[in-house]
C-alpha cells in the first residue's frame, strides 16, 4: 500500500509563501488592508498606499480608530466578518481624516481565517461626481432666481429714467440744444446699455427654442474661424475631433454661444502667450459611454473639451467661475460662463472645468441619441 506523505513547510517556507501571496495583491488596482482580530493593520497593498497617502511602513501596526475619525462603521463591519456571520459585507462608506480630504469608498469586507481580515476599498469615484453634478445644479438654481429677481428690479427702473432723459431732451432751450443734448443722450445710452445687460442676464432662462438636427463638428468649426478673426496672429486652434460622433437634437445658437463664450474667454487669458507667439486653443471632441446626467443615465454621450495653455483660473474664484457677475478679467461682465452654464443645462447636459497654471479644460457632457 502506497502512502501519499503531505509535504511540511517549514516557518522559514511559510513566510516565503506568505510574502509571494501579499506581493500579488500589488497588482490590484483597489486599495487592499488585512487587519487583524484587534483592528491592527498587518499589511496594504500598492493601491491602498496611493489612497491613504502613507507607505506601508506607517500602516503597519497602526490601527483602524486611529487611521480613520469615524471608523466605527468599519470596525462594526470586521466584527461580523469575524463572527462569521457573512461571507463578505459591502457598504458604502465616508472614511474621515485628520486634515485630509475624507474618502468616498465602497468597502467589501471579508473574513480571511488566520490573517485575520480583508478589507477592500474603492473609491467611489460615480458618488463623487454625482455629489458635485448636484451642487452645480442646486447652485444653478440659486443663480436663476437671485438674477431673474434682480433684473426684474433693474428693469422696471430703466424704462422709466430712459422716458424722463428724452422727455428731457424735448424740452431743451434751442439755443443749448447742442450742449445739453450731450448729456441727454449719455443718460439714454448708458440706460440702453444696462437694459442690454439685463436683457443677457434674463435671456438664458428662456428654454431652447431653435430645435433641429446639430453636428458639433460644425459648430467647433464656427467658433474657430470667429476666434481666429479677432486673433489673426499668436494664437492657433487645433482640432481632435472624433468623426464617429452623430448629429443630436438641440439649438445650434445656443451651443454655439456657449463654446464661443468659453473659447472667447480663453483666447483673452492667452494675451501673454499670444504675444510670445506660442498660445494655443484644442478642440477636442470624443463619445462618453454610460454616463450619469443630472441623475439620468445615458448609454451615449458627447464629450467635448476646450482646452488652452494659459495661465490658468485664479485660485480664490475658481470654485465660483460659474456665479453670475464673477469674472476673473478686468472689465469682464462675468456672465459668459453663466450663460454657458445654463444653455448646457437646457441641453439635459453638464459642464466642468480643470485648471491649473498652463492647463485649463472646460469639459461639455451633452447625451447623444
């Protein structure tokens, strides 16, 4: 009778083993932990070093209720794991930090007998972008009823300080009609001038109402040459367009204005760089697949990005670029980008941007057929 002896490993052998299996999960890109029964971290992985920003030298030994603020929920978690009362959990967590941006992550824990647990961590990078898509929108709001309000009450003014300068005028001396006249018509002009900005301010809330087929090819293309009309020189504008990308339903003036605005406003950001000869402007379009929306899931999605080299958005307004009246430019109205805003939400679509000195990129999600 033949006997089939099991190999014995030696402690030396088992450590080996144990460090080969460890140095695999660097190859995962989610963030791994294993944790002992006392919360105590005995190894991290690669991806588990980028996300908490420490080396695996400073996890080791350190514990989860000092890793993170609120790690109650985490530890509540490895207690059932370790009682064996599932196979794995999974639960969506906010992992706080002490003076660190907190963590948005999906956790899968799971009971791993004598290395205790394993704790996976993904960021959840979705949860993340519907967060700031639903700041937008809210902000969005606010903005549509503080400057609908607002022009109402600059409005109903205009008209009246308009009427009274012309009556002004009529009653004139005839002989000082010529030097009166002047300031007349400087009470008249500056009235129409506001009436022309409140009229702007108003006008992005009305829904689109040139509705036909749009290729955004065509309307990149319209941009470009009325940019390179007002900057013939310094500056050129290169195309990465994707030519799969089909026609969609929307109003071509108003994308138009809106890749103008942003476009406009990039080319004069780039005044120094136009000067110097090497300023630049991309148009770069691509198709995005299985995108959220304003909370609607779209199979399909056009993925447009303007990008310059710039010196980028100044740090105090860059999270109010979009506010009504906030302009970055001496002499700026600050509506441009509002006006975009707002026509890229009537397209059910969203808009961001990605600044930092020599690089900024407004990015238009609009959902395609």
């Amino acid at each position: 009778m033949t006997s089939v002896l099991t190999p014995v490993l030696t402690p030396a052998a088992l450590s080996v083993a144990r460090r080969e299996a460890l140095a695999g999960l660097d190859l995962l890109a989610s963030a791994v932990l294993l944790v002992d029964a006392d919360g105590t971290i005995t190894f991290a992985n690669a991806a588990a070093e980028n996300l908490l920003e420490s080396s695996l030298r400073a996890l080791q030994r350190q514990q989860l209720h000092t890793l993170f603020l609120n790690a109650e929920e985490l530890l509540n978690l490895c207690a059932q794991a370790l009682a064996h009362k599932y196979s794995d959990l999974r639960q969506d967590l906010t992992l706080e930090r002490s003076g660190r941006e907190p963590l948005h992550v999906h956790s899968i824990v799971s009971e791993a007998g004598e290395s205790g647990i394993v704790i996976e961590l993904r960021e959840n990078v979705q949860q993340l972008k519907l967060d700031r898509e639903e700041r937008i929108l809210d902000q969005s709001q606010v903005n549509k009823e503080l400057v609908r309000n607002l022009a109402h009450e600059i409005k109903n003014p205009l008209g009246g300080i308009r009427g009274a300068a012309q009556l002004l005028e009529l009653e004139l001396p005839a002989r000082h009609l010529t030097q009166l006249r002047e300031y007349t018509q400087v009470i008249i002009k500056e009235a129409d001038r506001l009436q022309t900005l409140v009229d702007r301010l108003l006008a992005p809330h009305r829904r689109p109402h040139i509705v036909g087929d749009v290729n955004i090819h065509e309307v990149c293309e319209r941009v470009r040459s009325l940019i390179l009309a007002e900057f013939p020189a310094g500056l050129s504008i290169r195309r990465d367009y994707d030519a799969s990308i089909p026609e969609f339903r929307g109003d071509k003036e108003q994308l138009i204005q809106t890749v103008l605005n942003i476009a406009h406003n990039a080319a004069q950001a780039l005044s120094e760089r136009i000067v110097a000869g090497d300023a630049e402007l991309v148009f770069k379009t691509r198709v995005a697949r299985q995108v959220t929306l304003a909370k609607v899931r779209y199979g399909l999605a056009l993925d447009l990005h303007i990008i310059d080299n710039g010196p980028g958005i100044p740090p105090q307004i860059r999270d109010r670029i979009f506010y009504p009246l906030v302009s970055g430019r001496e002499g700026g109205s600050g509506l441009g980008l509002t006006l975009a805003q707002t026509f890229v939400q009537q397209h059910m679509g969203v808009i961001e941007c990605e600044s930092r000195p020599g690089f900024t990129d407004f990015r238009i999600l609009l959902p395609l057929p």
